[in-house]
C-alpha cells in the first residue's frame, strides 16, 4: 500500500527536491473508504484542470491539491478494467492535450544494465545512457538516462515542459547512480538538457547530455534527440576491404582536414564566407582527395564543442556529432561516401582532456565526477582543462563505449588518440611539487596507462581492421607493441622526433645544412622500434610557426623546392603519411580556422607545380610497393651513402617484397646541382627515372637525367655496380631498375596544370592515376633533353674519379 499522501510530500515535488518522484506520482495502490483503490497523481504546472481517461473505461475529474499544479485522482479497483491511462490537459489559453503520464511506466534499465555501467564493463553504455526514441507498451516517446551518483534531484527540461526543472523528476536507481525516465510524445528533434540539484544544498545546474548524440547550434547548449540508426550505409564493399587497405603493408597516405577551414565560400557583399555541410564536403573532399592519390583523411575531432578556436581538441559532446556542419545523418552521409570512393576515414579523439564550461563534464553532480578531485591530477595548467579519472569504472567505461560508439555507428577506420604524453605521466609539463607520484613513486599514470591498453584491446576485438594511432611525443617503449607483451597496442605511433629534426634542418639556410646532417639520419636509428607515422600536421602551421612554405629560407623558388624535396623525403622514409592541408598547394599564410585554405593561390604556376608533385608523388608512393609494404624492418631500407654531410646528399634504398620493387632515392638539400653524382647500386641495368621534383611541370629548374641512367662496373672494382647521376638543386630522384638492355625512353606528357575556375584546384586528367612525370625540357635554353643518341649501355667504365662524397 502507497504511504499516505502529505502536504509535506506534495511539496517537495512541487518544490523540486524529492529525489524519488516515483513514490509520489503515477499510480498508487491505495485503501480509501475502506475498499481497494487506485490513486493516481500527476504535477503538471502548466495545467488549469486534469481529467484522468482509462482506456475502455470511465474518466475522472482530477482535484488539485496544490494552486501550483498537483493534481490526484483516487477511484475504486474494480471500477476500471485495467490501469492504463491517459491525463487529458487544459492550459491557461484553453487549449486541452491528451497525453500519458510519464510516471506510468516501469524502469527500462534493468539490473544487469546497472550491474554492468557501475563495472564499468558496459562497453556499449550508449545504447543505454543518454535520449532514446522508444516505443513502450504501444507508446512513442523518448527514454533519458544519466550518471549522476551524487544528485539529490535530476530533472529532464526543455520546451515540452518550458524548462521547468520541477515538472520531469527522473527515477533514481539508489546504488548505481543512474537516473532514468521515459517521457512520452517526445521524438526527433526536441531539445533537452538534465536539471541537477547539487548535494546538500538549494542549487541547481543545468548540464548537456554526456551521451547526447546530437546538440544546438553554439553558442546554444542544449542537446538535441537524435536517432542515429535510421542510415542505410552502402559500404558493404569498404568494409570487406578494410583489413586490406589497412593493414601495414598497405600505403596509408592521409590527408589531415579541418571541416570548417578547408574551403568556405566566396565572401558576399558583407565579406563573409559560409562553411559547407556535411554533403556538400562529402563530394568535395571525394573528388580532390582521390586526384591527389591519399589513401585517407583525418578529421580533426568533429564530436561538439564550444569554442572554434580550440579546433574541436576541447570537446563537450563526446557521442555528439558537431552541428556546425549538420545532422548525425548528413555526418554519416559524409563518411559512407568516402567509403563508397575508397576513402578511410580517421578521426582525432580525445580522452586526455576536457573543457570547463559550465554545461558540459566539470562538476556534473556537483562533485569531481568525471574529473580528479585533486588539481594536481585533474587539471591541465597549460590547457586550462581538466582530467578524466581513468581509475573510475564509470568513467573509463564513458571512454571505451565512446571509442566503440565512433566505429559502430559512424563505421569510422580509426582513431587518432591526441595528447597521449600527457595521459601517460603524472608530472607532464609540471614543476616540481605540483604533482603526485603514483603508488611506487614514479611519474607513470598507472591508471591511465591501463585505460589506454583496454582501448586497444577492445577496439581490436570488436573491430579487428580499424587502427589505433598515438599522438605521443615521449619515448615510451612498445608504444605500438602488443599489451600481451607489455607495450599500448597502438598499430602506429605519431613520429615526431623525424618531424622536429627534419623541420629544424630544413629552416637553416644551406650553406650550413652540413653541420646539421644528423638530423636528416637520427630517424633511422629508431626507424623500426615502433610503427610510425610521419606526420606534417597542422600543429606546425600556427601560432607563429609559419607555414610550410615560408619555413624554408631563400627565395621562392628555394622555397617551393624545399617543400618539394621534403614531403618528397616524408614520402619515401619508412613510415606511413600524414599531410596537413594546405601544404599540398604551398598556402603562403599561417592555417587560420575561420577562413579557407588559399586555393586562390593554385592560380599561379608556383603553387599549382608544388601540387602537381605531391600528387605524383602520393600516387607513386601507392604504386610503388617498395614506398609502402616494408615499413618496419631494415629488410625494407638500406642506406647507399648516410654520410655524405659535405654535399648534403642523402641517398637509399626501398624496398619492397620483390626484388623487381627496388627502388633508388637520392636527396639534393642544398641548391647546387650536383653533376656526374656517383652511387653504388646492387643490380645492373636500366634505372628509370620515375619522379624527379626539378621536372619544369613542378616549377622546377628542369635538372634531371633524361629519362634514366645506366649502372655500369663499379669503377673502383669494388662488387656492385655504379651509377652516375644528375641530382637537381634542392630535389629529390626516385630511380627504378628496368633489367631490359634494350630499354627506349618514352616521354610522358606533362600536365596541363589546368585549374578549375570555380574550386581554383587543378582538375583530374581523364587517366587515374596519372604516370609519374619529369621535365623534358630545359628551362633555360627550351632545348630538349632527351638524348641525341641511345644512353650508354652497360659494361663501358667511365673514367675515374673521386668518389661522390668527396666531391666539391
């Protein structure tokens, strides 16, 4: 029998601070004159009268018990034949609704759902948690769920109850901290957010959903009901070819795109430009990224946040797809495109960190929840954000199933974790003092390096062929080794000692590059410990770090030849690629977020050349297995000359998993050509000058070889065969062996360098891909050089000379 009905109580829930509502309101088993009845109480603040109407059955007049909206009904058992019921509303307009009680319906979570979230070994907590639309006992409508342990009272609010935080009190399931309720005749679209009174006292907050899969457009707040199970994927296809395509044998060659920069429109007669949506980037994006021959894009993170500046990094709406592009489905629309045109897509994620913004994870229930209690560990100085606490299952799970949820629900390729340095030890970028050891006294984050091992484990179980790739400046080992072994389980480590040193060389002037040679071969002492990624990111094109492009020092043309030679040397060092945008057409400005990447500039034959060779080159490096499919061994590389520091030359050889793959890069990082270069090579024969980045078609100056070379006796009678070599100013060879004697130079036709007059980017030629080009002409005279008779053939010794390393 239901506990007797007080004033005390009907205040508490017009007053908003029972925590139990369900006590209260909805249909009670009572005793009243003497026979067994049913009560049943609803509160609704809006309402000037209530009738309660029982399907098949009479309808009551409801009294009010409260001015504010409390209303009770109480009549006999047996005069209904069952206790489904609807309330039939009148407003202050004189308007009148019917709809059902919320506080009708059972609880939705059962106990093994509980069970398992308080775990932490709910790994799908997001078909749970959050807003659901349901159908329940023949009634549509929208179930809410949510984790906050220490509320007194959590409310669901929004324009269905005009955000009266007293109107929808949730169930509360004691133990647990879930607080759940069904609402009925809510759908799509409604906005929403959970009104929490804070412990001990009369305050309340007002927090987005942390599961909500859709929210307002900033700078609003609220979540948004969103059903994202209505897409009908066509990527049947990708998905089969998935392990294929990304296995680490495969090229994986990956464009880093920010959605909102990338490219805007025109400025109108206001000199604003407007962002595309999903769709429209998705075709967009399709079309210029298959021409230039990537193998995937980066998104940088596209999950809600408040602050464009932050570049998506602070994230609020983890499970939320970001509206300033569009819908869950237009997002899905985006990604099952790409998949359909056989483009990955990657997606940054972000575990490390949070923002403090008041809707959002800071101090959810009034108490460090998400976060560390301690600033020490739950708070970024640098950042100004704060910490997830990896050693609390709900948390952790939060993680994991959000991780799942991206790949489930988005059939995203992979994950990019970002800022795992900081995840890893207590004291990161901490003075002395401001930390706190773990339970050994080391600086290692023991909880949170559990955490990230369980994200590896389970993301592979689930999804065998996505990758898992850290953003980790430290030298952590094992960092992509297996966790059964002791290592992280990334499949690819960010490498960004080879970013920092190659970019640190590339900005002296060459005059004194050869005091620096080091930093072009340190990498290859560590090349094989992990699986790297070689990344040119955009975190090196802001915050006064320049551009690609103005990093190199001299004039322009130097400057487009630096840019050329080392994504030229990114390209053929072992590792997988990453390329930020804007880089490929050599923009002149610092990225900015809020205006587009400069195609304008593809409008002169400097940029457009720069963005003819990565696409040469990115097509090259698919086509080529020695470029990709032995990344992480020396049986994949061997260095020809390492210590050439005098010439700043730098010349190897890729290989691939036949002997017929090999092929031949030489490295010019000074502007002086260098004639008549002599290298050691292993095989005899041909070797076809496949990309050359001097080639006129690139702006450059047209300093090549003809075609090729022939690799005659080693002149010093040493085993091995030789080959002597134009190396062009500030350029990159790849060489390729044709064991065909016979061998005819066949010159390919250069691009048009046509550009399309409404996107500025340079159109696709009507062969994918296009062979790999050099120049045929002089700059300077116009003069052919082709040959005027067949190449020297093999066997014929040159005469000697000082070996190249020792040339002036």
């Amino acid at each position: 029998m239901d506990q007797p009905l007080s004033s005390a109580l009907i205040d508490s829930i017009v007053g908003g601070y029972n925590g139990d509502p369900f006590a209260v309101l909805g249909p009670h088993a009572v005793t009243h004159e003497g026979k067994p009845s049913l009560a049943v109480r609803a509160f609704l603040p809006w309402a000037t009268s209530l009738s309660l109407m029982f399907d098949a059955g009479p309808t009551y007049e409801m009294w009010r018990l409260h001015p504010f909206g409390f209303f009770e009904a109480i009549v006999p058992q047996d005069a209904i034949p069952n206790s489904k019921y609807v309330l039939r509303a009148e407003n202050t307009l004189g308007g009148v609704v019917d709809l059902r009680d919320p506080y009708s319906f059972g609880p939705l979570l059962s106990d093994f759902d509980l069970y398992l979230i308080s775990e932490g070994s709910h790994y799908r907590t997001y078909e749970k948690l959050g807003a659901h639309v349901r159908d329940v006992d023949g009634t549509s409508g929208v179930h809410f769920a949510v984790w906050a342990p220490n509320a007194e009272r959590v409310s669901v609010i929004g324009n269905f109850n005009n955000w009266n935080g007293h109107a929808h009190s949730m169930r509360n399931h004691p133990g647990h901290g879930i607080w759940e309720l069904f609402i009925p005749g809510l759908g799509e679209g409604e906005s929403y957010k959970y009104q929490i009174k804070l412990p001990g006292t009369d305050t309340v907050t007002e927090k987005a959903d942390p599961y909500g899969f859709f929210a307002e457009y900033r700078p609003a707040t609220a979540s948004i009901v969103a059903n994202i199970d209505h897409y009908d994927w066509q990527d049947r296809q990708w998905l089969q070819e998935r392990p294929q395509r990304q296995a680490l044998s495969a090229p994986i060659s990956i464009y880093e795109v920010h959605l909102g920069s990338w490219k805007r429109t025109l400025p109108d007669d206001k000199g604003q430009t407007f962002q595309f949506n999903y769709r429209q980037l998705a075709h967009e994006i399709v079309e210029y990224v298959q021409y230039m021959g990537f193998t995937h894009i980066e998104l940088m993170p596209i999950s809600e946040h408040p602050f464009d500046g932050s570049w998506g990094y602070q994230t609020i709406g983890y499970y939320a797809v970001t509206s300033r592009y569009g819908t869950p489905a237009d997002f899905q629309y985006f990604v099952d495109h790409c998949h359909k045109n056989g483009i990955g897509v990657l997606l940054d994620w972000v575990p490390a960190h949070f923002p403090t913004d008041a809707h959002g994870l800071g101090m959810f229930d009034g108490t460090h929840l998400y976060e560390h209690a301690d600033p020490r560990m739950g708070a970024h100085p640098d950042w100004g954000t704060l910490i997830f606490n990896y050693g609390r299952n709900e948390v952790r799970n939060f993680l994991l199933s959000n991780a799942l949820f991206w790949l489930d629900k988005y059939h995203i390729d992979g994950l990019r974790v970002d800022a795992v340095a900081s995840m890893l030890y207590l004291n990161f970028s901490r003075p002395a003092g401001s930390w706190v050891p773990n339970k050994y006294g080391g600086t290692e984050n023991l909880d949170a390096i559990d955490f990230i091992r369980r994200f590896n484990e389970l993301t592979h179980l689930e999804h065998p062929d996505v990758l898992t790739m850290a953003e980790d400046s430290t030298s952590w080992p094992g960092v992509t080794r297996p966790t059964f072994l002791g290592g992280l389980g990334f499949d690819l480590k960010w490498n960004m000692g080879w970013m920092n040193d190659v970019l640190k060389y590339m900005k002296y002037d060459p005059i004194y590059r050869h005091y620096h040679h080091n930093l072009l071969t340190f990498s290859l002492v560590y090349a094989f410990t992990e699986n790297f990624l070689l990344p040119l990111s955009h975190d090196e094109v802001v915050h006064l770090k320049k551009s690609l492009l103005e990093k190199m020092p001299g004039d322009d043309w130097q400057k487009f030849a630096s840019v050329r030679l080392l994504v030229g040397y990114q390209y053929t060092h072992p590792g997988k690629k990453l390329l930020f945008m804007g880089a490929e057409l050599g923009q002149r400005a610092e990225w900015n977020e809020i205006t587009s990447i400069a195609w304008q500039e593809l409008d002169h034959e400097s940029h457009r050349g720069l963005n003819n060779f990565v696409r040469d080159l990115a097509h090259l490096y698919k086509s080529e297995p020695a470029l990709h499919a032995v990344e992480n061994s020396w049986e994949g590389f061997q260095w020809v000359n390492a210590n050439d520091s005098e010439n700043s030359v730098l010349s190897f050889i890729r290989r691939g998993p036949q002997k017929q793959d090999e092929v031949v890069v030489i490295c010019n990082f000074t502007p002086v050509p260098r004639y008549d270069y002599r290298l050691v090579v292993p095989h005899p024969g041909y070797y076809r000058e496949v990309l050359n980045s001097d080639a006129g078609v690139y702006w450059g100056s047209n300093v090549g070889n003809a075609g090729g070379v022939w690799a005659v006796e080693n002149a010093w009678g040493d085993s091995g065969w030789e080959l002597s070599v134009t190396v062009p100013p500030l350029g990159i060879l790849i060489l390729k062996s044709d064991p065909g004697e016979d061998h005819q130079l066949e010159a390919a036709e250069p691009a048009t360098g046509q550009s399309d007059p409404e996107t500025n980017h340079v159109l696709p030629q009507a062969v994918e891909p296009l062979e790999p080009r050099m120049g045929l002409e002089d700059i300077n005279t116009g003069s052919p050089l082709l040959p005027a008779e067949t190449p020297e053939p093999k066997g014929k010794k040159p005469a000697k000379r000082a070996p190249a390393s020792k040339a002036k």
